[in-house]
C-alpha cells in the first residue's frame, strides 16, 4: 500500500533566463527549452500509470504539465490546478535581477540565503510577513488535503508539478521539518523527485526513492564551486535478491550485481573522478572497481567505517526465519530501528557514528575542484544521507538506495553553510525513472 508523488519542477522559464525572482507573480512564462524538458520528461514517465495530476496555475507550471502529459500519451486524470502548489510570495522582490536584489536589499537576500526561515519582508500593503515560514504552512496544507483524497492505506501514483520553493517545502514537511532543511536541497528545472508514503504508527512513513533526477535530460544536475561526492550503493548479490540479512558477511556480487555496477560505470564514465573510496567488503569493492574501470589512473582506498551495519546473529538469515524467535525485535526495528541492539550485533548509532565520522574524513580532505567516488552499503549510505539532511537515526527508512543506485552530494562553498544533498538513488541507467531494484532485507 503506497501513495506515490512525483514531484517536478517546471521547465526553464523566461525569468529563470534572465536570473529574475520569480515568485507568486505570474509574469514568468515556459521557455522553448522548457517546453522541450518538460516533453523529456514525459517520454521517460510514459509508462507509469498515474491516478490523479496536481499543477500550480502560474503558467510556467502549468505550461510545463501540458507538455509533459502530451509527450507522456496515453490515458491521463485532468489536471486539478491547486492554489497550495503556488511559489514563494516574494512580492516586494518580483521582477527584480539576482544582480539588482544584491544592490538593493544585500543584508535581506543574504538572510534569504543563508538563514531562510528568518526573512522578513514588507508588502506593498505595509504588513510585514515570513514568506518561508508562510510557505511551509501551505505546504502541510497541501500534503494534509492530498493525503485525505487519496488515502496512503490505497495505492496510488499522483503527478504533482509546481515551483522550487514549494516542492523544497512539500519534501520537508513530509520529512518532519529538519532543521536547516531548506538549505539542504536541490530541485532543478524540470526535476523528477519520488516520493512513497505509507502507513505508519503515528503518521504516514516517508521513503525517498529519488531526489532531483535529470537523467532525461543530462546524466548529473551541474555541480556547484565546491568539492562533490558520488556516493553508490554496491550491486546486487544473491543474498539481496533472496531477502537475506547480510551485514558484515562478505557475500560477493552476482552477475546481475555486476551489470548493475558496469551500467554505473558507463553512467559515470564522462564524469571527472579524481579519488575513491570503498567499504572493505568485496561487494562495494568490485562495484568500486568496475566503475574505476572508465577511470583506470584513479586508485581505490578501503575504509573499514564504511563496512554495513552487524547484523550479529541475524545474518545470513531470511526475515521468516528472524520473525520465528525475534518477532517483536523486528518489528522494533521496522517501527523504531533507533532503539534496537542487534542480537550480538551493532546499533544504527554504532554505524552512523563510524560511517558518518568516514565520510567527514572524506569530505574535508577534498579540494574544491575535486570529485570523489564513495562505494558503500545500504545502511552506511543511509545514515550519511539522514546526517546530511539533518534526519536522524530514527529516520533511516525515510532513503531509499537501490542496488547500483547513484547519489551527488555538494560540499557548499560557503563553510557556514550546508552541503547539499543535489540528486538522490538515481537508478534510471537501469532502463527505468522508477527504482526496481531488489528490495533487500535492511
């Protein structure tokens, strides 16, 4: 049972050309390149069945969903225009070049920035009001009312496309609000983002499956001033396939684990790798090593902190047989997988403290030019992902990463701030926008 959104971002507009604010303001129009993002799109979604398609009314979105939905053929729901997808109200700003806000409001756009949850802007009418801290309400309007027409109890696929700022905000508010969240993020233009909601114990259980894909249109979104990271989770092996707990037992890839590891490869290969790290286990090694392949000059350094979570006596072991002697201990670890001591095994503390501390080692080390290459496992890649958008470990279910999956993380050039986390499992090289990998049994 899940209600799945897909979420995009419109195409290129007329002010996004200009390096215009935008806003609520409907004066921004969908550029010709736009048109041809959006029609992109909507070849690569041509077989995903949708049950209902959500579209902000200013016409860059609205535009963008007519293109996409023309190119996508087939059956599809009209469109219900919904004034909670509308962008930031940035009124006193609309129309304004990046380079004239700079000029004349420096001290506000640097709040916007850097802090911006903290922006206080005055309208035309004199009233003052927070235009972030007014869209996350309209954001959790938003997710309240979808959820209530369709149910997460029922499965369902909902086509939503709106704005930067408000998608940012829908993702957030389906996250819980981590703090500094906003700045964590990146949506680009015409952007595939999915997210699956499912039935919790207190609320719907949040999974991202892929953040800010651009595949249709590029294999990675452009990389900032900063160092990047590529961090890739291992192929698959027969244990994956069968559903088997493997943590720290060294179960080599199979021949698909290695298609998989070769199609990221081949993604990879126009790519610019200047290091790159691995897990010491033999699956994320291999994989490491069959994608270097398209980067022959470029050594591979192991980490044991990236070695996957102990799973203790429960390794090698199918969920059937964990159930028959530990029931409530794995429905603990399904519910509140923060609270759980793996029997003779590690914690999600353990591993998030051994991984993340890696991955800081990782990351501070880079040169700004430089681009790196992590190969790690499903629960080491989660609690970096958590950590980096301010999640925590109760949150481990909240990131998806499928067998061969690619992720691009940015470090900020400004240290005060964030690195961003720019695109998320991306699993298209696979032949498919939809992550069919092995489910696996983290």
């Amino acid at each position: 049972m899940t209600l799945r959104l897909l979420l995009v971002r419109h195409g290129l507009s007329s002010f996004n050309l200009e390096r215009r604010i935008q806003g609520r303001d409907d004066q921004s129009n969908l550029s010709d390149k736009g048109h041809e993002q959006a029609r992109c799109l909507g070849a690569n979604l041509a077989d995903v069945s949708l049950d209902a398609v959500y579209s902000s009314r200013l016409q860059r979105a609205a535009a963008t969903t007519e293109s996409l939905l023309e190119a996508r053929g087939g059956q599809a729901p009209a469109t219900v225009f919904d004034d909670g997808l509308l962008e930031v109200d940035l009124e006193p700003w609309s129309g304004l070049s990046i380079d004239e806000l700079t000029e004349q409001h420096p001290e506000a756009y640097g709040i916007w920035k850097r802090q911006p949850l903290a922006l206080e802007l005055q309208r035309r009418d004199g009233s003052r009001y927070r235009p972030l801290g007014e869209l996350m309400e309209q954001a959790k309007g938003f997710i309240q009312a979808l959820t209530e027409r369709h149910p997460v109890e029922q499965d369902s696929t909902v086509l939503v496309v709106a704005h930067n700022a408000i998608l940012r905000c829908l993702m957030l508010s389906m996250l819980g609000e981590p703090e500094h969240g906003f700045r964590r993020l990146r949506v680009d233009n015409t952007s595939l983002s999915v997210f699956n909601l499912r039935p919790g114990t207190s609320r719907a259980q949040v999974q991202i499956e892929c953040l800010n894909s651009t595949t249709h249109l590029q294999p990675l979104p452009t990389r900032g001033s900063g160092a990047r990271l590529i961090l890739v989770r291992h192929g698959e092996t027969d244990w994956n396939k069968a559903g088997r707990f493997q943590g720290q037992i060294d179960i080599p890839l199979n021949d698909n684990g290695r298609r998989q590891a070769a199609a990221a490869r081949d993604f990879l290969k126009d790519v610019a790798i200047d290091r790159a790290w691995s897990s010491t286990l033999s699956r994320p090694t291999e994989t490491a090593r069959i994608i270097l392949e398209a980067h022959a000059e470029i050594p591979l350094t192991q980490i044991d902190g990236l070695v996957e979570i102990g799973h203790g006596v429960w390794e090698g072991k199918l969920e059937s047989e964990i159930r028959a002697d530990w029931a409530e201990l794995l429905d603990t670890w399904k519910t509140s997988p923060e609270t759980v001591q793996m029997p003779e095994g590690e914690t999600i503390q353990d591993v998030w403290t051994r991984s993340v501390n890696s991955w800081k080692e990782i990351a501070t080390g880079l040169k700004p030019d430089e681009t790196a290459l992590v190969v790690a496992h499903d629960a080491v890649n989660k609690t970096i992902l958590c950590d980096l958008l301010g999640l925590t470990p109760a949150d481990i279910w909240a990131v998806k990463q499928g067998n061969g999956g690619v992720t691009v993380v940015d470090i900020a050039a400004d240290p005060g701030q964030p690195a961003v986390v720019t695109c998320l499992n991306l699993t298209s090289h696979f032949g498919s926008v939809i992550d069919r990998t092995a489910a696996g049994a983290l």
